[in-house]
C-alpha cells in the first residue's frame, strides 16, 4: 500500500476511535467498530506471511505464547465445570482476545509505513481535535448547550457529546497519547497537552485524572533529559495507594463488600479461584458482560443474584471489575499468566526509549491508563481498551522503523 493511503488510512482510524462513542448514538453500526478493527487482525496476518519484513522480539514470543496458554486455561475449565453454552464461550474468549488483536491489527497496517514523514500532517488533525474539546467543554460551562453528567463537589462533570465523561476523557487521553509519538515541538506541544488535560480534568472521573497526572510526571522528568528509573516511580507509591488501596482492601477483603455490586464480585472471585482451584470456572462464567447476557448460574451458585445490578433481571453491573474476572474465570493459574502479559507489554514499551522516549511515554501511558482503570473498570476487555492498542501497536511500528533507519 501507497505511503499516502497510509496515512489518510491512519487518520480514518484515529476519527474513528476518537469519535465512535459519539457517532454511534446516531449510527448504530459504530458500536460494532472495535470489534472489526480487532478481527482486522486474522486477514491482515494471512497475508502479511508472505511479506519479507520479520521482526524479532523474544518479549513479543512470550506475550503470544503467554497469552496461548492462558485461553487455554480457559477453555479447559469451560470443559471441566460446563457452567456455560458454546456461544456464550466464545462471545467472552473473544473479548479477552480483542485488546491483543487489535495491537496486532495496527502493527500489521502500520509496520512498513514511515510515520515520521507525516507527523506534521497527523499532529494537525490531533490538535484540531484537542482544541475542539477544549472550547466545547469550557463553552458548555457557561452556554450548557451539551447536557452534563453528575455534580462532584458542587461542579457538573463534562462530557459534551458523548454519552458519558469517561468516554470523553479516554478519548482525549487517547490524542495525547497519539501527539507524543507524533510530537513536532515542545512549547507548542505543550500546549495542546494542556487543553487535554484540562478536559479531562473537567470530566470529574478520578481514574483517568489520576492517570494524566501519573503521564505528566512521567512527561516532565523525559522531557528535562533525564532516563526513566525505578526510583522516579518511588514518589508515586503513596499516591497510587491513597487512590487505589482503600477500593482494593474494601472489594476484596472487607466483610461489607457484599453490599454493592463491584464488592461481592470482588470479594467472591477470591472464593471462586479457592473453590477451583487452580483453574477457574471458565469463560463468560463471571464478572463479564457475556456472563451477564448469557446468565451465568455461578452468580446463583454463590448467592450473589440477589445484589442490585447482578441479577438476572437487571445484570448491569457485572462487568463493572477486571481483576476479579480474570482471578473467577481462569484461576489463579490464569490470574499469573495475565499478570505476565501484562509484563511482556511493558517490556516491549520499555524498548522503545532506545530510539525515542516520547515514544516510551505513549506506551506507558496507554498501559497505566489500563492498570489504573483496572481498580474498577473491565480494563482491557473494555471498548475504551481498543484505542490504546492502537497506541501500542503504533509506537511498535515506529520503534521498529526508526531502528532500522539507525542500523
């Protein structure tokens, strides 16, 4: 494929994902987008054996083969317990599978296209996009044209025209990601990550303020010069225990946890992993959505069908953890592959800061994005994990490309 198409290719895909929780309000068929962006992945492959490019990355073998065992895990406990029919199996092995294949759909429509010679073109439609979210959410403040969501301490959280402000924050947090790998200057750059984060500051939703604050200390201490060590993280330990210890010691340990939907699927998935040991009860089980639309009888089995928002009737809240669906549904076999995956990412991120730090910074903050939506969010198995795969696989291609150039 053209260079040009490439790259107009790439902008269609960046619209997409910055505007399909938007536009699907409107057009029922973009609800399905990340779902085909993801299957992309399986052609795209077929045809990219017979290209001449291999790529060598032994993190990158680990990460599939990994990821090989831990659907299999799965799968054998799906067999072994029978909790669910095929459809709702495979409805939910697809989910697990979908931030991964859509990592790959990107590095296979991207992997031999030179990004660097358009970033000047790609930063503009950025920025146009980050500066449009800014005036509407700082107009909404005054005019309220755009309805808003909830009131956090005596101020309405933002949210424009997407349906809620977690969308809006994660797709601005989604440009940010996307303006560091195609970063033009500093001053001016700088700016724009201001307006984002601004945005997503007025959005209200702690997890992804607490992220862009995370992503700013990590941009400040990269951008003075300075080489990313452990002993940068140490100051953030407190923060991230104020923000995330007290939600996890209360889902998981405390004896009141049963009284609120995210607790008992918390609590329970602890008793779940015991009881099936090492394996789990299989996929589209528990704490899923396909567990949800397929009702899953572990809910009944463990006396939780009867918390308001994961009962048969009204099971909208079961897919509110991520942690506790990986810990229920694959056991603690599976809970350590997962915990190794999601090591192999950050390995392959790490690799990055050879050739381009801000490069580095784009993968990280894709990946703590995922870590700290985590706490309470279905994380990587979410639609808003799909642009950050996008993410990854792209600063992939570019770390890729610029270290051929340099050999």
């Amino acid at each position: 494929m053209k260079a040009s198409r490439r790259y107009i290719l790439l902008i269609a895909v960046m619209y997409m994902f910055t505007l399909q929780f938007a536009v699907m309000r409107v057009i029922l068929i973009f609800q399905y987008w990340d779902e085909i962006y993801a299957l992309m992945c399986i052609p795209i492959a077929l045809m990219s054996f017979k290209s001449k490019i291999k790529e060598k990355s032994k993190y990158i073998n680990h990460l599939l083969i990994t990821l090989c065992l831990f659907m299999l895990i799965g799968f054998i406990s799906n067999f072994v317990y029978h909790y669910q029919t095929g459809i709702a199996v495979i409805r939910d092995a697809f989910l697990n599978l979908k931030f991964f294949m859509g990592i790959l759909t990107t590095y296979y429509l991207f992997r031999g296209f030179k990004i660097q010679q358009y970033k000047y073109q790609i930063s503009t439609h950025i920025k146009f996009l980050l500066f449009s979210y800014f005036i509407l959410v700082l107009q909404n403040k005054f005019t309220h044209f755009f309805s808003v969501a909830d009131m956090r301490f005596g101020v309405y959280s933002e949210k424009i025209f997407f349906n809620h402000p977690t969308e809006l924050a994660s797709a601005t947090f989604f440009l940010i990601l996307l303006l560091m790998i195609n970063y033009v200057n500093i001053e001016k750059d700088l700016l724009f990550i201001a307006m984002g984060a601004t945005v997503v500051l007025l959005t209200l939703r702690f997890k992804a303020i607490a992220t862009v604050l995370i992503f700013l200390y990590m941009y400040f201490i990269v951008i003075s010069g300075k080489r990313m060590r452990m002993i940068y993280f140490i100051p953030l330990i407190p923060f991230v225990g104020i923000i995330g210890g007290e939600e996890f010691y209360f889902y998981f340990f405390s004896k009141n946890a049963m009284d609120t939907a995210r607790g008992a699927l918390s609590f329970v998935s602890l008793k779940i992993a015991r009881n099936t040991f090492p394996i789990g009860t299989g996929f589209g089980t528990f704490a899923s959505w396909t567990s949800g639309i397929y009702y899953s009888p572990v809910y009944q089995l463990y006396g939780i069908n009867t918390v308001w928002g994961l009962s048969k009737d009204w099971p909208q809240l079961v897919s509110d953890v991520f942690w506790p669906m990986i810990i229920a549904q694959n056991g603690f076999i599976g809970c350590i592959l997962y915990v190794y995956i999601v090591m192999c990412i950050f390995k392959i991120v790490l690799q990055c800061s050879k050739v381009d730090k801000r490069l580095y910074l784009a993968g990280m903050g894709a990946l703590t994005y995922l870590l700290v939506s985590s706490i309470a969010e279905s994380a990587f198995v979410n639609p808003l994990a799909l642009p950050l795969s996008f993410v990854i696989g792209l600063t992939l291609c570019v770390y890729n490309q610029r270290e051929r150039d340099i050999n």
